[in-house]
C-alpha cells in the first residue's frame, strides 16, 4: 500500500518536471505542488496507519484493492 503512494507521489513530480519543462513553470507552482504532494502522502500514510492499526482486515481488503495481491 506505501509503495503504491510513493508510486502516485513519484509519478505525480515526474508529470510536474515535465509541466515545468513544456510550459516553463517557475519554481513557485512547482514548490506549491512538492509541497502539496508530500502533505498528501504524509496524511495518507498515517491515514492507512490508524486503518492497520484499528482495523486489519479493513487494511488487507485495501492492500487486495490496490494492489492485486492477496497477502
């Protein structure tokens, strides 16, 4: 499941770079949108945290999802 964010995270600043370099974005937007992403995967993972903590099967059912494979 942390893979998976990383995974969005990673492809989410690779698309940014790109933006940056076709429409020459400054550095402003772009630090906006790192910012943001690392605060989405700050509160995702403590988000998925609490729901492995409180609930597992809940956490397995996720895992299953996004992940396609059944540990």
């Amino acid at each position: 499941m942390l893979a998976t964010i990383f995974m969005i995270g990673l492809f989410a600043l690779a698309g940014l770079y790109v933006l940056k370099i076709l429409f020459g974005l400054g550095f402003g937007l772009l630090g906006w949108f790192f910012s943001f992403a690392i605060k989405a995967l700050i509160v995702g993972g403590l988000v998925y945290l609490v729901i492995r903590i409180f609930s597992p099967e809940t956490a397995r059912r996720l895992r299953q999802k996004f992940s396609g494979s059944g540990y």
